[in-house]
C-alpha cells in the first residue's frame, strides 16, 4: 500500500480536487461536502462507524491558510516520526502554531499604528476567533517547554507530555480545518505502522 499524499492527509482530496472544490465555490454560492467523523472532531470511535456530516466549503481561503494548514500537518507527522520526546514535543506544538497562523492568515486583520506592542499568536487567535481562546490558551502555557526542548534541555519533558500533546495537537488540527472550511482526515490515522 502506497502512502497517502499530504493533500490526501490534509484535505482528503488530491491538489488538483482541492483547487477545483475551491475553484467551483469560489463562483457558486457554498456547496456542501461531506465530510468524515474526523472533520468534526476526534473522537475516540471509529471513522467508520460515524455518518458522515456536512462541512461548507468557503470561498477564497487564502492560499496562505492552505500553505500553513500543510506545514501543521507535514510538523505532526514529524513530530510523530520523532525519535526522542523533546523533539516530538516542540514539532507538535510547532504544528499547533502553523494551524493557529492558518487561522490568523484567513481572518486577521492589519491593525494601523502598532498599539501595545508585540502579540504572540496565542493571544491574537484569542481575538480573531474567540472560539479557539481555549485552545489559544492551552498551547500559550506549554510555549516555554517548547522552548526548553527547543533548545536540547532533556527531562523537560517526558514521553507521556509529548504524545498527549501528539493528539491533541491532531485535534487541534481537526477543529481548525473545520472553522476554516476545508475538509481534515486525521494524520494520526494515516500512520504507516
């Protein structure tokens, strides 16, 4: 068995289909797709067993959305693939803070003079989508084990912290590619074993 492309794993559907899904909404008023459990949310039943709900196709999400939704994916994958845990776990959070930027890309706005200084994207998805604040917030705390990982520190984490933070960041993931519009299969779920 081949494995899937990342466009697969992302959007359930090849480049070309993606382009053509967004290409045909972007002209018509939304269409509906259908879309699998793990679009709405992982769950800890099976994919299958699930009927499938829909999931409306927005219309010109940037292409710098897409990109980072991407990049969060090919990140999980590779914090899976991760051989000791401190890089598993800055890779996850890594991926966390592309989708986060997926989000900022698609519904930030620029601001005029900067006022207050410097934001971390934590705080500015709080304000964007106030449905993810507590998301936002959850991945905020872990940004400085992130950091001490990040940097080679060993012990700062442990294997049981770097693959909790491995499927929550996969959910993470899921509930962004819903708020965005754009269909999810699960990159855990497509693991080669």
């Amino acid at each position: 068995m081949s494995a899937p492309t990342l466009d697969t794993v992302l959007f359930g559907t090849s480049t070309a289909a993606a382009t053509a899904a967004t290409a045909t909404t972007a002209t018509t008023s939304p269409t509906v797709a259908t879309a699998t459990s793990t679009d709405v949310a992982a769950s800890a039943a099976a994919p299958e067993a699930a009927t499938p709900e829909p999931v409306v196709l927005r219309p010109g999400l940037p292409a710098a959305s897409r990109d980072l939704l991407a990049g969060s994916a090919r990140e999980l994958l590779g914090a899976v693939a991760a051989d000791d845990v401190e890089t598993r776990y800055a890779r996850a959070h890594l991926a966390a803070l592309r989708a986060a930027a997926a989000v900022l890309a698609a519904r930030a706005r620029p601001r005029g003079r900067r006022s207050g200084g410097v934001r971390s994207a934590w705080v500015l998805l709080a304000e964007v989508a106030p449905e993810l604040g507590e998301w936002a917030a959850f991945f905020a705390a872990g940004a400085g084990k992130r950091a001490a990982a990040e940097a080679g520190l060993a012990g700062v984490v442990s294997e049981r912290e770097a693959d909790d933070l491995v499927r929550e960041v996969e959910t993470f993931l899921a509930v962004v590619a819903r708020a965005l519009g754009v269909g999810h299969q699960s990159v855990l779920d497509t693991r080669v074993s």
